[in-house]
C-alpha cells in the first residue's frame, strides 16, 4: 500500500511567514484591537485615567518637577480611586508605557498599591516598557492609530503634561473627537503647567482667527499642582449633586468593551 504523503503545509492562522505579510495586514491590526480588549475584560478594567507627556522628561533635568508632580499625582488618584467604595476597577492610571512623565505616572500609581496599565509601542529609540506597569496589564502596539484608539476607549480622563510631538498628537486627537461630538461620553482633559501650554499654543489665537469657536477652549481646563488636579478630576467624575440624589458616586460611561458588572466563570458578561 503506498503511504500518502505528510501534509507539511501550515494552518494559514500558523503560517508565520504569512501573518507578518502585506496581505495579513489587516489580521494584525485586528490583534491590537481583540488582545487588549480580552486582557482588560478579564481585569474587570472599567475605565481609566490617562497620562501623556514627553519621553524626555525625568527625575532629573530642567523639567525634572513635571516628572515628580505627574508622580505625585497619579499616586493621589490612585489611592483616591481605591477610597471610594465599589470602584476598584475604575480610574486605573494608564500611560503609554515607556520611560518620562509616562514611567512618572505608573510609579506614582504602583507606589500607592494600585494597578496601573501601559500602552506601550515599539520605536527605535526612547520607547521601552517601565518597570512599574501591573504584570498582565502591559500592552505592546505597532500601530500607533490603534495605541490612540485604546487610550479613548478606555479614558474617563487625560492629563496632558509637557510633551513633544506625540503628546500633542494624542491630546488633540481627544480634542478633536470631543469638538466634533464622535465621543458618546465626557473625557475630562487637564493640561498641566500652564505657563507651558499657554506658549506651546497659542488657543487665543486660533479663536481669534475663527479657527476654533470660543466654547472650544472650555473643553480642557489649566491646572499648575497635583492638589488642584485632583479636585478638578473629582469635582468632575464624582460630581456632588447626583451622588446627594442617589447615595451613590456618580460614576462615567462605561466603555462599550467593558462587562456591565462582574461576573463568576460561566457567567454572562453584557456590554
């Protein structure tokens, strides 16, 4: 009987050579999307607060303040959000992973004894994953339009520090979807050191211009300390009125990937 020939052909979905092509493309930007999604489902992440700010900013240096403040702060909110009861998987401190004001927040966070998430992306310099982001809650991106997508589908605030390139980038991104209402909820956007902000950007003169309207510039707020921060995030996510009304914390819209409550093994999740 003549043996028929070992099929040594590879499952298309094993296929390494196949999945790092062109024509896979598509199937890996899928992966940034489903693998986080998956990951933070099953750490019952709810929402989070989001830090941007510059790679180049460290504990030492002209600038070296922003980096201890982000610090000081993210461990502030940290050890707020875990305070409050029932909202030990919301406002998570997230950042985009790597080294500056982005290292500064998940230290102040891990330092206050709470989880803490980075969106981390591979560059050829500047971009390596901090030590202090929550094991499991670490997330590396090739596709920078799919890092953004995460920080907005998460955030229930951002706190923009002094930054370059990238920090402006992301921070507009929010403030464009804000201006042009494609958010179905409120992100709450700080821009901290406002004597930075006020010279980086000139936002009187682009509504002097008529390039932006005057109502514009209400959708982010200055603040220049840790403490003010802060009661600017808490005035804004725990607002006083409805939580009298109700006797609960009003809380932010959950993001459409997130279970609408926790649940036990084998139980359904909705949302």
């Amino acid at each position: 009987m003549t043996k028929r020939p070992v099929n040594t052909v590879p499952l298309a979905y094993r296929d390494l050579e196949f999945l790092d092509s062109d024509d896979a493309r598509p199937l890996r930007i899928l992966s940034e999307y489903l693998a986080p999604m998956r990951a933070l489902r099953e750490q019952a992440v709810r929402d989070t607060v989001v830090f941007f700010g510059s790679a180049r900013i460290g504990p030492t240096g002209p600038l070296a303040r922003y980096y201890e403040e982000a610090r000081a702060l993210a461990r502030a909110i940290t050890e707020w959000s875990m305070s409050v009861e029932g909202s030990a998987h919301r406002r998570i401190v997230c950042s985009g992973g790597g080294p500056g004001i982005m290292e500064a927040a998940n230290r102040g966070a891990c330092e206050a004894g709470g989880r803490t998430i980075g969106f981390n992306i591979g560059l050829p310099h500047e971009q390596r994953p901090n030590p202090y982001i929550t094991p499991g809650l670490s997330f590396e991106f090739h596709y920078f339009f799919m890092r953004k997508l995460w920080f907005a589908h998460t955030a229930c605030a951002m706190i923009a520090f002094p930054g370059g390139f990238g920090t402006l980038d992301e921070m507009f991104e929010i403030l464009t979807l804000q201006q042009t209402g494609k958010l179905d909820r409120k992100i709450v956007m700080l821009l901290y050191g406002s004597d930075f902000w006020r010279e980086a950007i000139d936002f009187d003169a682009l509504v002097r211009h008529g390039t932006i309207a005057a109502e514009d510039v209400k959708l982010f707020t200055f603040v220049d300390d840790p403490a003010t921060a802060l009661a600017t995030l808490q005035d804004a996510l725990l607002p006083e009125a409805p939580q009298k009304l109700s006797g609960q914390p009003a809380t932010p819209a959950t993001p459409a990937f997130a279970p609408t409550r926790c649940t036990g093994a084998g139980e359904r999740q909705d949302g």
